[in-house]
C-alpha cells in the first residue's frame, strides 16, 4: 500500500478515535443516574432506563470500535495494515476506504459470517 494511502487512513482513524474518546467522556462525565423522584410516574421512569439502556450499548459499541482502530493503527505501525489476518492477500483498498478496521478480506469476511450464520 503507498504511504500516502497508509496516512490518509491513519489520520482518517486517528480524527475517529479522538472523536470516539471525547464521546466517552462526555458521558462519563455527564449526570447519568435515576433517581425515582425527579419522575412522576412509571412510563417515565422506564422511558429513562430504557435510554440509559440503550446509551450503554451505544457506548459498548464504541469501545469495541475504539480496541478495532488501535489494532489498525498498530498495523500501520508494524507494516502489515491491509493483509488478511485471515489469507495473508490484500484486503483491497475499497474494502479498507468503507471500513478502515476491516481485518479480513471480502472472501475470509464471507466465510466468516457463512459458519456464524450456520453455527447461530
């Protein structure tokens, strides 16, 4: 891959990162709690918690996204950012300009999600 992709990606992923990061402090650092009185009734008690629900699975996908970027840029690190952990082959650099974290090829990709499904 030429340097000029490799930094393009890196910045790309590094913006995303920061961006992510800031996300997640925002939230820690905001006011996030129920208390039973500031509701006046039940719909809007589980109206909160079922927000505050769906915030946490927000978040925890953005911590898997957070781990996928640093292991991306540890391969541009190492050299070896676009080859299939899968094969080895390139992932190819459409697959990489739509997903950046990509760690597999389209076909080891396919594969993969052809025994989840058969094994879910």
């Amino acid at each position: 891959m030429r340097k000029r992709d490799l930094d393009k990606f890196k910045k790309l992923m590094t913006e995303q990162r920061q961006q992510l990061a800031g996300n997640a402090k925002r939230a820690v650092s905001g006011d996030i709690h129920l208390d039973p009185d500031d509701f006046p009734d039940e719909i809007d008690t589980a109206s909160s918690e079922m927000n505050l629900a769906f915030m946490g699975r927000l978040r925890e996908r953005e911590r898997g996204l957070l781990t996928k970027i640093d292991h991306a840029l540890k391969k541009i690190e190492d050299g070896v950012f676009g080859e299939c952990e899968g094969c080895g082959e390139d992932v190819g650099l459409k697959r990489l300009q739509a997903r950046p974290v990509a760690e597999l090829c389209i076909d080891c990709k396919s594969e993969q999600e052809k025994l989840e499904r058969n094994l879910g």
